[in-house]
C-alpha cells in the first residue's frame, strides 16, 4: 500500500465536489476559478509549516468560501485540515447544507476525512480516495485531482521537518 506522503508527491491538489445532479459531474465551475480556490486553501496550509495540509469548502454558485481549516495534529490526531474545516463549517454554517458545497484541499483525503467527508453528504473517501468513491454508489461527487499540483506538491517538498 503506498503511504499517504508518497502518494502526495504524485497527486497534488484534490477538489472535492458535492452535487446533486448525476453522479460524477462537475458544476460548470471554470479551471481558473478552481485554482483561485486552491490557492486559498494553500494559503490555509501555510498556516502549518510542518503539515501544510489545508482546506477551504465553497459555494459554488456564489463563490463564498463557506469555512476554512488547516491541519491541527499536534494538539489532536484527528485535527487533519478537512476535519477543522468541517468544524468551521459546522460552527458557521450548522450541519447542514452539505451537497452544495465544494471542497478544495492541498492533498488527496486520508480515510477518515474521505470518510467523514462522505458522512457529511459532500461527495468523496482513500483507500485511496477514488477507490472508496467508486465503492460508495450512493456517493453522487466526484474528484478532480491535479489542480494546481506543483503547487501543493512545492508546499509539502518545501514543509518544515522539524518542530
Ligand atoms: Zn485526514
């Protein structure tokens, strides 16, 4: 099984993206807009220079970042940057109103955050993310990988390796 690190170098930038039209389509959101939104969930991972792992959820019509998050491991394992933007979302927003949102986070969803991911409603989970996608039929999002990925993939070879 390749580990999660590795697999960063490869994948770069994931959009996760809740719909509710027919499975595994985009919104008509142009690339441009798509990068415009990675770029502030790079910004949220430079927030933690070890774990640059951030993310931001957007609504998509409107083009309203919704929440924010960056990873948060070292005060809690379970702090990874989509579960402290879940919370934000929660926080702001109530636990609803998931399958409109879009996700934009600087590397492919570890289990739990596909998982919980899933669990919310927003479309996505790695085992890797793609095969847990392709196991969950009632899932209606899809991924879209390699957005702005020598990017994110800078911002993991350029982390801090030491506290
Ligand atoms: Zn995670």
């Amino acid at each position: 099984m390749i580990s999660r690190r590795a697999f960063l170098a490869s994948v770069g930038g994931l959009v996760c993206v809740a719909v509710a039209r027919p499975a595994r389509t985009l919104p008509p959101i142009a690339l441009a807009r798509h990068e415009a939104f990675m770029r502030l969930a790079i910004a949220e991972g430079r927030k933690n220079p070890m774990w640059p792992f951030g993310a931001v959820m957007v609504q998509p019509e409107s083009g309203e970042v919704m929440a924010r998050g960056v990873n948060d491991s070292q005060a809690d394992p379970i702090l990874h940057g989509e579960i402290v933007c879940m919370q934000d979302y929660v926080r702001r927003h109530g636990n609803r109103g998931w399958a409109s949102l879009v996700l934009y986070t600087t590397a492919e969803p570890c289990p739990m955050c596909m998982s919980a991911l899933v669990w919310a409603g927003i479309p996505q989970i790695e085992i890797k993310a793609k095969a847990v996608v392709d196991a969950s039929p009632f899932y209606k999002g899809m991924l879209l990988g390699g957005v702005l990925q020598a990017e994110t993939d800078r911002l993991f070879m350029d982390r801090r390796k030491t506290p």
